[in-house]
C-alpha cells in the first residue's frame, strides 16, 4: 500500500476502516508544494511533449480539411480578417484551437506544425490539470501513475491529439477543470471572495467547455452537483454568489450568445447539436446503424479499447482505424478478443470503483473526506455518461473506432479506474497490480513506437507541397477537388492557391459539395481557367474524361491527375449557378 494512499479509521466507530483515503486533515507537508513528486511530474510532462513534439515536427499523422479549415481559421483570426463563433461551415464546434493558434501564428507565421502546437499546449495543461484533480482525489501516487499512462498512447490517441479538428483537448481540459473546481467548492468552505472566484471560474469553465464542445456536457452536469450540494448548505454559501455564478457563465457563454443571436435558430448552435447527435455525427457515410443491442457491443468490444490505447496491442500491424487523413480507413473488427477483454476489464474497473465509493461515503464523516469521495462520484458518473450518450447514439454501431474522439472523456476517469488496483492489500494483489499496470504501460509504449514507425512510412504533406509547387509552376491558383484536399491545398499554400470542393462519382457526374468558406467558391466559380485536381484514381476523373470540355494540358503529378481546361468547362460550375 502506497504511502499516499492510507487507511482512514471513522472517528465515530471503534475500529472499522474506509480504506484507500488520505485523512481528511492531511497534513501541512502533504498539501505543499512536495520536492518529492515534482521532479517525477516534471519528467513525465517532459516525456509526453517530446514524444508528441516529435510528431509534430515529422508531421504525423496525415492532416485533413477539418484540420485545415481550423487553421485557415487561425490564420484569419491573426490578420484581423475574422472572428469566427464556430468553425466555418457549421454551427457547433467552437473555435477555441484556432485562436490558440492564431497567437502561434503571429509569432511564426502559418504552418501545420504551428497549427498543431496549440493542441500540445492545451494537452500538457490537461496533465497538470490531471495531476491535480487525481492528487486531491486519490493521492499522489495514483496521481502519478494516471499522469504516466496518459503521457503515452497508441496511434489513434496520438493522432486525436495533436491533429487540430476540435474538441479533444478542450474535453479533456474543461472537463477536468471543472471536476477540481466542482470539488474545491464542496469541501469545507474557505474565505467568501475565494468560494465566489471559484463559482464564478466555475460558470465560465462551463459555459466555454460547452461552447467549444458539448462532449463536455456530462462533467458540467456532475461538476454542477457537486457545487449544488455544497450550496445547499448556508454555511458553505457565500454572500452574492448568485452573481458571481451568474456573471462566470455569461462570460463564458458570449461566443455561444453572439452567434446564436445574429443567426436563424436553424443555424443556431442547439439546433446543430441536437441534430449531430440523433444523426450520428461524422464518418457515417450514409450508413445506419443496425441497432441498440449492436451500439452498445461495439462501444464495450472496441470503442473503450481503442479509445484508452488498447489497439496497440489488439491490432499491432493495421493502419490507424480514423477518418481523416487516409481514404478508405481500415475498419477494425468488433469481435476482436484482445481488444474485447479490455474493454471489459475497464467496465469492470469502473464498476468495482464505483460500489467501493458509494460504500465508503456512507460511512465519510469528516466533510473533506465526504467531499472527496463525492468528487470521486462525480468524476465516475462523467465518464460513464460519456459513453453512455455514445453507445445510445448510431455512430458506435457504424464507426466504433473511427470516431472514439467523442468518448474522448473517460481518459479523465484514469485515477478512478487505477485506483482500485491500490485497494488489493495481499501480496498477491500487489503482483497483480504491478502485472496490470506493466501490461497497460508495454501496449502504451508499443503504441508510441507504432506511431513513429508510421511517421517514418506512412503518409505526410510532402505529396500535397510537391502538388502545389507544380501548380504554382504553372501557373494555376484557383482549382476544384475533393473535399479532403480542398482547405488542405489552400492552408499548405497559405491561400495561394484556392479551392471549390466538387462531389460526384461516374454515375451521377459531378455537383458542388461542402464549402465552408464560400469565398474560396466564389473565386474558384469566377475563374474560366481553375484546374481539376483529383487523386490518380479517383472517379471523378472518368466523369472529367467522358465530358464535352476542351482541355489545354492533363498531366499527373504526386499521385494526383490535374485538368486544365483551355476555356470555361460546363461541368460543374455552370450546373451550380
């Protein structure tokens, strides 16, 4: 048993113990600044940026549009040109890693690997953020350990991490912000101006977290229990703290409040949600899901494990199961038993922890103590609301690997479920939690060596750099393609090189598709001269071959084939006006 991790003895009973708690008077030394665990925590955040600078620097994974369309964003943000709400296009989703970036961008100028620097700043918060929640909750040993296995990943975790296509970071951050704060109010309260600074940091977290992501709704709503709880008792309520409360989530609400009130309520961003939600968000492809009983197998079989790292060792050879970035993505099996098990060993984790603190809290007298085990609760019913909304929802029975960014939560649940390993006092329970921990920590390090050998083999914008200098070699600035390279080419050409997205395949020809910057349209649409620029073999080509248009040049280059017509071709854009 770790020394962080002791038993507590009621003072109110003659002997029985609540085990795995620190007493609720900890001492002085214990809640200082500790010489002892800072140098551990300082190596284990060096650890995870540089494994994850790495990455940056080798630009791994592949980038995508949404990831350009974030950095188009920023880059408009730093001229001054615009102050988006929410990513261009849409009406959810705000914008919070564009303005990040922005910052980067006024310092170094445009890039994918300034894109992405952002997203490493707010995961190292999200670890020390992590640190803090865990230490208070469980001690500093679990917090340590939780902080370790987060330090690494696997090449999906990487890949959701550091590509800049909203919400990942943000969860992981509000979320677990708002569990510290949710839990610093319940405990026995401080000074009246502190507890209304809290509240207020409180409200503003919520609000921001939401507006950014609403996969951050299931810790507002834990988070806001506790903090009723706490004001329940008068005591414990601080004068004013209506306006303080009040004043935080206005503040954090204003981006939300400002683009709602000067848009339709279709286009509103409750609206958006509601309708992401009951359609399954992205990666579908039209596909509908064959039912609840499917969802929910799938979510457990393979959803958890991808999500918490486990593909590393269920699927060691297969390419990365996402959406962006590759065409076609590998779809893993849902009856994987690796991948299976541990899944169900994390249910089971869960499960174990949460009897043990509904238990416990029957018998926490002391108030910090209850508030402890209460901030325990809230942190267990976050994540089992997370995926409770996705194992509801049709996106786990169609894509439960490709879409895990949207159970991305539970990571915030880590102490929680190590934890219960601390509780198995025998000798043989501590060999069996050195096996577990070693177990998760090798797949963790082969998943990180995984993505290093795909940064070394697999795709990167080197292609998309050597296809625009050919365009910038002749001449070209303003194309049609695919909606998976469109922003791609103009953010890598920092908008030298402009794009209209066409959909279309050969039976049905070619159409207009999604834009989110209609400017970019409006100039592609106006130039008789844009080239078509499609991969080699698309069949978007064959509608382009079997068309009345005159073509000045057709040439391949960087596994793309390029159509410059001699004059305005009749498909699509004479179609779309």
């Amino acid at each position: 048993m770790s020394a962080d991790v002791d038993e507590e003895r009621d003072p109110k009973s003659s002997g029985s113990t609540i085990g795995a708690d620190k007493p609720a008077d900890r001492s002085a030394q214990d809640l200082r600044p500790g010489v002892r665990w800072m140098p551990s925590l300082a190596l284990l955040l060096l650890a995870a940026a540089a494994v994850r600078l790495g990455l940056v620097v080798l630009e791994w994974p592949a980038s995508n549009s949404d990831e350009a369309t974030m950095g188009l964003m920023a880059m408009h943000i730093a001229e001054g040109r615009h102050f988006p709400g929410f990513m261009y296009g849409q009406s959810y989703m705000g914008t919070a890693e564009a303005y990040l970036a922005a910052a980067v961008f006024r310092v170094s100028g445009p890039s994918l690997a300034g894109l992405r620097l952002a997203m490493l700043l707010l995961y190292l918060l999200f670890l020390v953020s992590m640190f803090v929640l865990a230490r208070r909750l469980y001690g500093t040993s679990v917090a340590l350990v939780s902080v370790g296995l987060l330090a690494l990943g696997s090449r999906e975790l990487y890949g959701h991490q550091l590509v800049a296509h909203g919400a990942v970071p943000e969860t992981l951050l509000a979320g677990t912000l708002l569990l510290i704060l949710g839990h610093r109010l319940s405990e026995t309260p401080g000074g009246a101006a502190g507890q209304r600074w809290r509240l207020a940091a409180w409200g503003a977290t919520a609000t921001l977290g939401l507006w950014s992501t609403v996969l951050v709704a299931p810790f507002v709503a834990t988070s806001a229990v506790l903090i009723w709880m706490a004001l329940r008792r008068r005591t414990a309520s601080p004068p004013g703290w209506p306006w303080a409360l009040g004043a935080g989530l206005i503040t954090g609400a204003m981006p939300w409040l400002l683009h709602d009130l000067s848009h339709p309520w279709r286009d509103s961003g409750v609206v958006s949600v509601v309708d992401m939600y009951l359609n399954g968000g992205t990666g579908l492809n039209g596909q509908e899901s064959p039912g609840l009983a499917a969802q929910v197998t799938n979510t457990v079989t393979t959803s958890l494990s991808y999500v918490t790292g486990g593909s590393a060792l269920a699927h060691p050879q297969s390419p990365p199961a996402w959406f962006f970035g590759y065409s076609g993505s590998w779809i893993p099996p849902t009856d994987d038993p690796v991948s299976t098990l541990w899944g169900i060993a994390l249910v089971a984790l869960w499960a174990v922890s949460l009897a043990t603190c509904v238990r416990r809290l029957r018998h926490a007298t002391p108030v910090e103590h209850a508030a402890r085990i209460r901030g325990r609760l809230a942190m267990l019913t976050a994540a089992g609301l997370t995926v409770l909304a996705f194992a509801t929802s049709p996106t786990p029975g169609v894509a439960p690997a490709g879409n895990i960014r949207y159970i991305i939560g539970v990571l915030i649940a880590t102490p929680a479920v190590v934890a219960p390993l601390w509780d198995l006092r025998s000798r043989a329970g501590g060999m069996l939690r050195s096996a577990a921990l070693l177990l998760v920590a090798v797949t963790l390090v082969l998943g990180t060596a995984q993505a290093y050998r795909g940064a070394a083999h697999g795709p990167s914008e080197a292609v998309r750099r050597q296809l625009i200098d050919t365009l910038r070699r002749e001449g070209i600035t303003h194309v049609y393609s695919g909606y998976l390279e469109c922003n791609r080419l103009t953010f890598l050409s920092r908008e030298e090189i402009t794009c209209a997205v066409l959909f279309g395949d050969p039976g049905s020809g070619l159409s207009p598709g999604l834009d989110r910057y209609p400017p970019y349209r409006t100039a592609v649409w106006a130039d008789p001269g844009a080239a078509y620029v499609f991969r080699s073999k698309d069949t978007r080509n064959s509608v382009l071959a079997r068309s009345t248009c005159h073509w000045r040049k057709r040439w391949r280059s960087a596994g793309y084939q390029i159509w410059q017509p001699a004059e305005r071709c009749p498909i699509p854009a004479g179609h779309a006006r």
